[in-house]
C-alpha cells in the first residue's frame, strides 16, 4: 500500500490507447510497406513521369489508409482521437504559437540536416528519383507532402509513440523508438538517409512530447517535404 502511494497514478501520456495486439498489427503493416518498398527500390530510380505519378498516387492512398487503421483501432479501444492529433485548437493565439513553433523547427531542421549532408555536391542519386519533375508532377507532390505530415505525424509521433511509452513506462525511449521505426520506414531511401530521417523523428517526437500534440509537427514536416524540391541541389 505505501509504495503505491509514493507511486502516484500514472501519467496520462503513459496510458495505452489502442490494445497491444493493434500496436502489433500497425507495425506488422509498416513493416511490410518498407519491406516492399525496399525490394522495389531499383524499378523505383528508374520511373518515368507517369510512374513517378503512380506512385505518388499510391503512397497518398497507402499512408492514409494506414492513418485510418490507427483510428479505427484507438476508437475501438475506447480512446479519443486528441489522444493522437493531441487538443484541439481553442484560439487564434494557439494556431500561431504552433505555427510559430513549426517554423523555427522547420528552420533548425534544414539547417542541421544541411551540416550533415554538407559531403553531398550535388543532387543525391539514393533519393533524386523521389523529386517531382514539372506541373502535374509538382502539384501532386505537394498533395503527398500534406499527406505525410498529417499522416506520418498522427502515426509515429501521435499514436507509436504514445504507445512505446506506455508500454516502457519511459518518455526517452518511446520516443527512440518511435524515431528507430520513422528511420526504418524509409529505409529505401539509403540507411544514410534513413539514420537521418530517423534523428529527425526523435526531435519531432521530443516537440510532439512537450507540446501535447502533433500539430506543429505535421506542420514543419509537410513544409520540409514541399520545399525539399526546392533546395535538393
């Protein structure tokens, strides 16, 4: 009895919201996308425009699909969606403070992610298939940038990450391990990349912790992936 009184309730953000067995299933899924994703990599650098189209059409349809199967398993579970997207804004004041936020981190991110990549000269072969090439192509690049903010936000820092830390009872690792699979993810992209992508994730996932929502996260992490075509060289 007194030492769970000296315990106390446990926080919040260490309470599970989805069943384990979902977790399971979420990751299995994952898994499978970058396993794929993998194994296709060499027919991926060498797409034209129409599969370069197809497959941004695809990865629009795969990752919110994925975004529905979270939801639909935390709601089966019993827990609200602000337990992934985090509250809900209640003021202007709220917008622009996350707004803000974003753009200071999307600043930092480009800044450090640049330092690291400094070796690089020129464009990058392991992701220069990635890049849209005119219009049409630019314009539904833009659509898949929004999707992966929403999306991969809500799924690896609103909803893996939540999870990770319930089940460890330790913010630290949940979020490393919410970052080790944002990294995994996109493994087909070089393990060079994917280790960046990966340390990105845990500062995404340490903004998402202090904040209480993945709102300035989904915001910074659409604008870095829209301006990626800008400044790739």
């Amino acid at each position: 009895m007194a030492s769970a009184v000296l315990a106390g309730p446990v926080p919040r953000q260490f309470n599970r919201i989805a069943a384990p067995l979902h977790t399971v299933i979420v990751l299995a899924v994952e898994a499978a996308l970058a396993w794929s994703a993998q194994l296709r990599t060499a027919q991926m650098h060498a797409v034209d425009h129409a599969g370069r189209l197809r497959m941004y059409e695809r990865t629009i349809l795969v990752e919110w699909l994925v975004l529905a199967l979270v939801i639909v398993g935390v709601r089966l579970y019993g827990s609200p969606l602000t337990a992934v997207f985090g509250e809900r804004w209640h003021s202007l004041r709220q917008v622009s403070t996350d707004i803000g936020i974003a753009l200071v981190f999307l600043i930092v991110s480009i800044m450090v992610l640049s330092a690291l990549s400094g070796h690089h000269k020129g464009p990058d072969a392991s992701t220069a298939f990635l890049f849209p090439r005119g219009a049409p192509e630019i314009s539904t690049w833009i659509l898949v940038s929004l999707t992966a903010g929403i999306c991969e936000e809500a799924l690896f820092r609103g909803y893996l990450q939540r999870q990770f830390m319930a089940f460890t009872r330790n913010a630290a690792i949940g979020i490393a391990l919410s970052a080790a699979a944002f990294g995994a993810a996109h493994a087909y992209q070089g393990w060079w990349h994917a280790a960046q992508i990966a340390a990105l994730g845990a500062v995404l996932g340490a903004l998402a912790y202090w904040r209480r929502t993945v709102r300035p996260g989904m915001i910074a992490h659409a604008a870095q992936d829209i301006l990626a075509i800008f400044v790739r060289h």
